[in-house]
C-alpha cells in the first residue's frame, strides 16, 4: 500500500471543544500507530480533505513522522476556503497545516456549491487512494459513514479502523509507560 486516505470525526462528534483537550493526545497516538505500522511495509503518502478533527490532526501527527521517515501528506478539500465559517483559531491551524503540506489542491474551484462536492470528495479519496484508516465507533459512526460505504464498495480497498478500544488501549499504554503511574 503506497497511499492512504485518513478520516474520522469532526472535533464536536466527538465532544471535543478545545484544542488542548487530552483526548487529543491520543488520538493523535493512535494515529501515530497506525500510520508507523503501514509505514513500515511501504506507505509513501497519507491524504487528507483537512476537515476539522481527526484530518487536521493526521496532518501534525504525518508532519511528526517526517523527522523519521519518508511519508508525505496532501491535502485535498473538497472546495476552496472549506475553512471559512471555522472558528478563527481552527482556521489559522488549517491554513498553517496546509502550508507546510507536501501537496494541496482543492477538488472544486470556487466556495461551496453544494453537498454533490462532498460526495465527489469522499469517492476522490477512496479512487486515488489503496486504502482508509477511519477513526469510528461502527455503531455510531458519524458524517464517517459516507467515506466508509463507499470504500467498503471498491474492490480490493483496504479499511483500517481505530475504534473505541484500540484509544482505551492507547490510553492504558500511555498510561502504564509513566513512572508515576507506578509509585
């Protein structure tokens, strides 16, 4: 596997409202998991449509992953300024985090037109990809239902989820890694 989409939640599907939330943290180390694993059998490049939540995140955590290896990350929103009814802090991350980007380029030219983009957005993602990582809770799977019906039709599409328990696991690793944690 040479490329891979990542998605999941958006930060208040979540119930996440602040950007020093500790969830944060891990979920980002889940992603870091994940994302060394496939590096290591071959992953070249993680992409993105930089929505708020788990993409913005995937991008810091693939910027963290330069240091060491060599994956890139491209952004693809499904049309231009996706950020601009963002609250201002998220939409300084954005535009940072694009930045510093290996590639970016919006699917649509122009604002937003109509849900149609963020449909053609999610079957972009899946065609140019060989596989997904979604962060999802199956029964409760959020606006990441439409990326993951559609890669679940693609032939030979691998799907990598985090779910609940692989962060409850993350959590307890961290958690057992700090010697406080043992005095």
């Amino acid at each position: 596997m040479k490329v891979l989409a990542v998605s999941g939640y958006k930060p208040m599907e979540i119930n996440i409202f602040a950007e020093n939330d500790p969830r944060i943290h891990f979920i980002k180390k889940a992603i870091e998991k994940r994302l060394e694993q496939l590096i290591h059998n071959g992953l070249e490049w993680v992409i993105v449509s930089g929505q708020m939540g788990v993409e913005l995140w995937t991008i810091e955590v693939v910027l963290d992953l330069k240091e060491n290896y060599d994956v890139q990350v491209a952004v693809f929103p499904p049309f231009e300024n996706q950020e601009s009814r963002w609250p201002e802090h998220l939409k300084e991350k954005y535009q940072e985090l694009t930045m510093a980007s290996d590639f970016y380029k919006p699917i649509y030219q122009g604002d937003y037109k109509g849900p149609y983009q963020y449909r053609a957005k999610n079957l972009f993602l899946v065609d140019k990809s060989d596989g997904c990582l979604l962060l999802v809770d199956e029964e409760f799977p959020g606006s990441n239902k439409y990326l993951w019906e559609i890669a679940k039709k693609k032939d030979g599409y691998s799907i990598f989820l985090i779910t609940p328990a692989d962060l409850e696991e993350i959590v307890e690793e961290i958690r057992m890694s700090d010697p406080e944690y043992w005095n």
